[in-house]
C-alpha cells in the first residue's frame, strides 16, 4: 500500500512540476547593471537595461497567438540600486498632455533634460502582437513596433513610459511609481498599463542612465531583480533574474 502511495505522490508531482515550470516561462525579466564591477559601499552612477519578456498566452480560449492583457507589472529592485528623482528635472507636463502625442512633441511637453532612458533599437523600444484570428491557434501575429521614452514624471518618484506606435498613429503612456520594496529588495516601480487599441505587449526594453538618476553598488555579488505582473486574462506571473556583479 505504501509502494502504491509513492508513486501516486511521484506521478502527481510529475503532472504539477512542468505546469509551474510552464507558468514560470510566460513571462522573463533580463537585468544588466553597467559597468559590473563596483564598489561594496559607495554608490556610483550606473545604467540599467531591463527587458521583460511575455510569450503568447498559454490560458486563453481565443488569442492564444498573443500575450496576455497586462494590466500592472511590478519590478522590484535588489537594495544594491537606489533611485534619486531629484537628480533629473522633472517633465512640465502631466499624464493628459503627454496623451495623443508623438515622441517628438512629448519631448517638447516634458523638457529634454527630463529623459531618464537611452534612446535606440535594442535599449529602450517595445512590441505589441495582435492577433489577427483569434478564433484559431496557430496564427501569426501582427507586430507593431512601439518607440518608448522614459521621462521623470511630473510628480516626485514617477516615472512616465511614453510609447509611441507611428504605424497605428497610437500612444499609450505607463506610469510608473518608485515605491519602498517588498522584504529583500530595495526600490518598487510600480507600472500602470493602460488597454491597448490592441493587441498585448510581448517585449518591453528600457535602458536608464541620466547622472545620478540611478546608483548602484555591490554589496550583493548576486543581486536579484523580479518582475510581478496582474493580467485581464491570465493569472498573475512572477520572474526572477540575477546577474552578478564583481567588486572593485
């Protein structure tokens, strides 16, 4: 009878496993803190890359060729960052003049001097999938390349995400919020994601480097960053990532 037990437990484990494995996968977080090696003790100026990554949605009954409806993501920083937003100016405008606008005119609005992200193919851009058939599996999905700026927000520790999509004349604008961070980590920045014209968001860069805007050091070799996302249709996600970093 205890033979059969064990391998009752053996088998389940074996069913539940590859499924948390799976949910696991939905969505990754890449961070890259430059230059690696630090200082244990005094902070320094540091740029910061971080890349979420959401695959198609693996619970949905239609539009399983398109990420899942992300509503709010939470990334949390390891206690080796910290975030100074009185180092940058902060953007002239609020949240509604920013909406409607392209990048160029966002700029305008804000100041130049308010960008706390570096602009470029593969340092700060998102894409968004729309699936053209949701009724069927197997589709391939719409890709829409989306321009994002990071501005400092016009309140005090807000970050805006303006995204600009010129091939649907659309913008969308994520605020983010620097928040104290759960047990273990340092810093929150706590995104808003509006409804999109379409579509979801599948890959989603930003690179900051703006003076002091973002210091780091490294009093943990192994720092952990995490990235926890709310979704309209899909239970929640959470991913882990930890580069290491060497000391000077």
């Amino acid at each position: 009878m205890r033979k059969y037990l064990i391998l009752a437990v053996v088998a389940l484990a074996a069913m539940v496993v590859p499924s948390i494995a799976a949910a696991q996968e939905q969505q990754r977080i890449v961070t890259k803190i430059t230059p690696t090696k630090l200082d244990k003790k005094k902070f320094k100026p540091v740029t910061i890359f971080n890349d979420i990554i959401t695959g198609g949605n693996d619970q949905a009954g239609q539009n399983p060729d398109q990420p899942p409806s992300a509503d709010r993501t939470r990334v949390d920083f390891s206690k080796n960052l910290k975030f100074d937003s009185n180092a940058v100016p902060n953007c002239q405008g609020d949240e509604a003049a920013l909406q409607n606008t392209t990048t160029q005119l966002a700029t305008q609005i804000c100041g130049s001097k308010s960008i706390v992200s570096i602009k470029g193919a593969g340092k700060t851009e998102a894409t968004v999938l729309v699936d053209p058939n949701p009724a069927a599996t197997g589709t391939a999905p719409l890709v829409v390349p989306v321009v994002v700026t990071a501005f400092n927000g016009f309140e005090n520790k807000t970050l805006f995400l303006h995204s600009r999509a010129d091939s649907v004349n659309n913008t969308s604008v994520l605020i983010g919020k620097l928040k104290k961070g759960p047990s273990g980590f340092g810093s929150t920045l706590d995104v808003t994601i509006p409804d999109l014209l379409a579509g979801a968001i599948s890959d989603f860069k930003v690179t900051v480097k703006a003076g002091k805007f973002v210091q780091g050091v490294c009093k943990d070799k192994t720092p952990t960053y995490r990235a926890r996302t709310e979704y309209e249709n899909h239970q929640p996600t959470t991913a882990v990532n930890t580069p290491k970093c060497t000391r000077k």
